[in-house]
C-alpha cells in the first residue's frame, strides 16, 4: 500500500468546470480536483511537459449565484494517458495566484457539501 502525503487539502469537482489556456483562449480540459497549490487536470488538449501556463476556470458559489473566474500560472508537473482516447490526467503546481484569486480558491475548497481527498 502506497501512503501519500499531501500539504493542501483537495476538493473532486462534482461538476465540470472547464480550464481555459488564458494564452490562446482555447478550453484545455476540466477539473479533476483542486487544492490551493495545484490541479489535477483531465484534458482534451496535448499540453507541453514542463512547461508554464496561465489558466482560468470558473468556480461555482454552490448558492446559485455567478461562478468566480480564477486566474493562475501554473506548472505542467507530470502527465499520465487516462483510459479514454484522447484524454490525459496532468497535474499542474501553482506558481502565481492572485490574493483575491487564492481567497476564491480557499472558500471553494472548504465550502460545506465538498468532496475532499
């Protein structure tokens, strides 16, 4: 058995939340799940290993409201083919984020209801 250690405190996304590259605007994939430092990406798009990129995604409030739009420069850590053709997992570390940006982040992922690992 495999015991993992993580720092952050990571929330599955029950709902698909679309990753935009900020660069070129395109929709890379979605969120598998989110911590403060990092994603875990399930993507639709071939991404560059070891490579920096600016992504945005969309966080829902959980009251019906409107989403809160998060920015972030992350990192392309690692990427592992998934089992469906044409989708890859990769896990990004991020490296800039906002204050008002890392706040969203925070009460999403401890928001009531959430689903954590």
């Amino acid at each position: 058995m495999i015991n993992e250690f993580r720092r952050a405190r990571r929330r599955k996304a029950a709902d698909t939340i679309l990753v935009t590259d900020a660069m070129t605007e395109r929709v890379v994939g979605h969120i598998g799940n989110l911590s403060e430092s990092g994603l875990l990406l399930i993507a639709s798009e071939t991404l560059v290993d070891d490579a920096l990129y600016q992504l945005q995604f969309a966080l829902p409030d959980g009251k019906g409201g409107q989403p809160a739009t998060v920015e972030v420069g992350a990192h392309l850590l690692w990427m592992d083919r998934a089992s469906a053709p044409g989708q890859a997992w990769i896990g990004f570390r991020f490296i800039a984020v906002a204050p008002a940006h890392r706040m969203r982040l925070q009460k999403w992922i401890e928001a009531p209801g959430g689903h954590y690992e």
